[in-house]
C-alpha cells in the first residue's frame, strides 16, 4: 500500500536478532510470578532463580503459531477491525493519571474518562476505544478498572482494550466482555479486546503483568507485548543495545501467550525513547524516540506479527508548537513505518502525564491527514479523466466544470478544527487559535453523542457486575 521507511538492512536485523539470543542464552529474562515460571518449567524451558533462558528453537516455535492478522470483533460489527498486513488501527491515549479542559490540568475523575469514551464514538479517524484516558481518582483504586470497562462497553460500541494492571482485572475485562457478547464461550478464541501487556526493563515482568497475559491469552485475546524503556537509565544508552533489550523483552512474552494457547494473537510494540542527560526524564519527543519506532516496526514485521507504534505523543504540557511539532512527527513516523496499531494516538500531554480534550481533536485531524495519505493517488483512466483535461483545454478553468463539483467534497481532506481563510477573515473571526476551535468543537462533539444500542438486559448485568465485584 505504500513504502516503508526502513533504516534497518537485513544485516541489521540479523545482528540485532543474533544478539537477542544471546541475551536468552547468556543472561535471561525474569519473570516474577510462578504461574509463568511453572508454565515455562513444564515446557523443558530452562530456569534458574526466577529467570528464564530461551533457546533459539523455543523463539522459532512461538513465531510459528503466532498469527500474521486477525481480526477483532466489536460490539457493533460495522466497528470490527483487521490487525496485520496494510491495516492501520488507531487508538486514543492510555496510561494518564491527569486530563487537561480548557487549558487547565486536573485529576482525572470518572466523568472525564465517559466523555473520552464519547469522543472515540463520535470519531471518523479513531477506531479503537482505550483504556486509562485519566485514571478516574473519584474510585477506589481497586475499582477504577471495573468502572472503566463500564464506560468503554456503555459509551462506545467499537473495539475496547481491557484493564492489565493485575491478573483479576485481567478476569474482570474477560467476564465483562463476555457478557457484552452473551456469554464468555462466545468470546473464548475470538478476539474482543485486548491487554496491553508492559515488560519491567531491563530484562523482567512483574507478576501483575505476567498474570494479566496469561490470562488473555487463556481467553484467546489479543495481548499487546510492549514496554518504554529508557536508553541510558532502563536500557543501554545506544540505541542498537536498546534495541536488543527491548526485543529480548517482547519476544519473551509472546513465547509465553504461545505457551498457554498456541495461535492466540498477538502484537508486537513498543514506545520505548530515551533519557534526558540534563534532567534525567523521559524524554518522548526525543528524535531518537522517532528512530526506535521505525526499527520497532521493521523488527515485528521480519517475524511476521502484527505490530504497534506510538501516536501523537509530546513533552509539552499544553497545546503550543511543541506539542504539534512532537506529536506530528512521532504520527507520521509510526504510520508511514507500516505500523498496524497506533497506541496514544489522540491526548497525550506532558510525557504521558495527562489527557487533554482540545488535543484529542487536534491530534485526531493529523490523523485523518495521514489516514488521506495513506489512501494514495488511485491512479486509474477514469480519475484522470482526459475527457474533462482536453474538454477545458489551454487558458481554461476547473473551478465551475462540473467534474469538480461531483468531486470537490470526496477528493481532498476536509480539514475539522483546522483553518485555511484570509487574514482578513480570520481577524474579523476573531484571530481564534487551534486551541479556541478545538475546545468549541468539544462541546459540540459531546452534544452530538448518543448511546449506542445495547440489546436486551445487558447493561443492567454489567451494571450488577461492577456493582458486586468484590
């Protein structure tokens, strides 16, 4: 569909592949939990203090069984998605303790995450609803992902990632998600959602992750294998090292999913940047960050899986230039390296510290730019259309011809919160920024909302779910 920018040559991948060995043979990959340990031991996989050593025919079996695409099912069917091959998947922004209205950062509450669970319903370019959009501070802690699911099930009928932060959120996303489909036997095997599974670099997975995969991949779910590791601080400061680590890690955990149920789908991903020397952060709009994606993408695409890259992530802590340059180039790197699956690709500020409303739809309209650029030329006889070129001729205009009109609302992108009027206009207007647009177009989003259907008593039995949960 459209070319890859690689920066790795097969001699490259080779190295780098070589040297992964050579981690699982010489130093190991430890997993704190021993259901993983105990199901690694039963497969003859050697392990010693907790950590396990991976041959390279262990590796080469789980690539095997591994699929290549698949597709995941939504409550509405016109929703269901294809991971794998040209596919392009996008997903909001995961993981923030803070959301940002109005220019103002505050904790997240439960009504926050309802209404990024309204923005993904009411998206043309968002085609997954996520998980974490501000973790709710309004809910105990040990209840926030119940809620959550809640939302994701009652306020959006597409694609869902379910809760990874323990072994029984795991069970808790899977019980509800197969109540949504009638029944957990209706789910076993078909994918419905999905955990986001985070490695603990270097060279580790705690127990609550390690659990949390098992668990999906029992279930027959899509486990997204991934981790941010830091160059220089949780992985080696170049970035050939980092990309070693990193591999290491992933492919540690998709040879555990085979283990428990060979065949259950997978992606391969990554968000992993570097250290600020200066300061010691996380620096996620490093131009290194943008390096590490494309090799991620190439290195998941030579083992034949489907694969994640980041979206419009930023260290800015509000919607200025350098959230737009960050977060533009960090999207078009991840799309146009070939990723299937875009994680944060809408509201990330602050290096993953909050969920902003005016971003999501700023990000959201660099999306749908991308998603244009990705459809190409279409070059055919009928859309150069001769006829209409010679009919016109020299000296002539385009502008009244009637091939324009039947084309002038379908051909180009249609810009949402983005302007394109005089100065002139623009000032009479009022000189509103990107920021101003955006916040309107919010609340009009959210008017626009409604429900999406919910057949029979379902709701009702989520509700009672969460409600004797515990």
């Amino acid at each position: 569909m459209y070319n890859r920018m690689d920066i790795l040559s097969d001699k490259d991948f080779d190295l780098l592949h070589e040297n992964t060995l050579r981690v699982f043979e010489q130093v190991g990959v430890a997993f704190h939990s021993e259901k993983a340990l105990d199901i690694f031991k039963r497969h003859d996989i050697k392990v010693e203090n907790g950590v396990v050593y991976l041959g390279a025919k262990d590796v080469e079996k789980a690539l095997a069984t591994t699929p290549s695409s698949y597709k995941i099912h939504a409550r509405n069917p016109q929703h269901d998605v294809v991971m794998g091959g040209d596919n392009l998947v996008i997903a909001p922004g995961y993981g923030a303790p803070f959301v940002v209205k109005k220019g103002v950062q505050h904790r997240a509450v439960l009504e926050d995450y309802r209404n990024f669970c309204k923005l993904v319903q009411t998206s043309n370019h968002i085609d997954y609803n996520g998980m974490l959009m501000g973790d709710p501070s309004d809910i105990p802690a040990d209840r926030g992902h119940l809620h959550m699911m809640l939302a994701n099930l009652v306020n959006c009928d597409k694609p869902f990632i379910g809760s990874s932060v323990s072994e029984r959120a795991a069970l808790d996303s899977i019980e509800m998600a197969g109540i949504a489909f009638g029944g957990k036997e209706n789910i076993q095997d078909k994918p419905v959602t999905m955990g986001i599974i985070s490695s603990l670099s270097p060279l580790a997975y705690s127990s609550e992750m390690a659990e949390a995969l098992i668990v999906y991949a029992e279930y027959g779910q899509v486990n997204m294998v991934a981790l941010l590791s830091q160059g220089g601080s949780t992985a080696p400061v170049t970035l050939p090292g980092l990309l070693v680590t990193q591999n290491a890690e992933i492919l540690a955990g998709i040879v555990l999913t085979q283990l428990v149920n060979p065949g259950s789908p997978v992606i391969y991903g990554s968000t992993s940047t570097v250290t600020d020397m200066k300061t010691g952060s996380l620096a996620i709009g490093a131009p290194e960050q943008w390096l590490i994606q494309n090799a991620t993408q190439q290195m998941g695409q030579r083992y034949g899986l489907p694969t994640r890259g980041s979206g419009g992530i930023t260290d800015a802590h509000c919607l200025d230039m350098q959230a737009g340059i960050e977060s533009a180039l960090s999207l078009g790197t991840t799309v146009m390296s070939g990723a299937n699956f875009l994680l944060h690709g809408c509201g990330i500020l602050g290096a993953y510290i909050a969920m902003s409303f005016e971003k999501f739809l700023a990000d959201e309209e660099i999306c749908g730019m991308l998603r244009r650029n990705l459809k190409g030329l279409g070059v055919t006889e009928e859309r150069i259309d001769f006829a209409t070129i010679k009919e016109v001729g020299p000296g002539g205009e385009y502008l009244t011809h009637p091939a324009t009109f039947k084309h002038c609302r379908t051909e180009f992108y249609l810009p949402e919160i983005m302007r394109r009027n005089d100065y002139s206009t623009w000032s009479v207007k009022g000189k509103k920024e990107i920021f101003d647009i955006a916040e309107k177009k919010v609340e009009e989003r959210l008017e626009q909302w409604r429900e999406p259907e919910m057949d029979g008593d379902i709701r009702a039995r989520l509700e009672k779910y969460v409600e004797q949960a515990f």
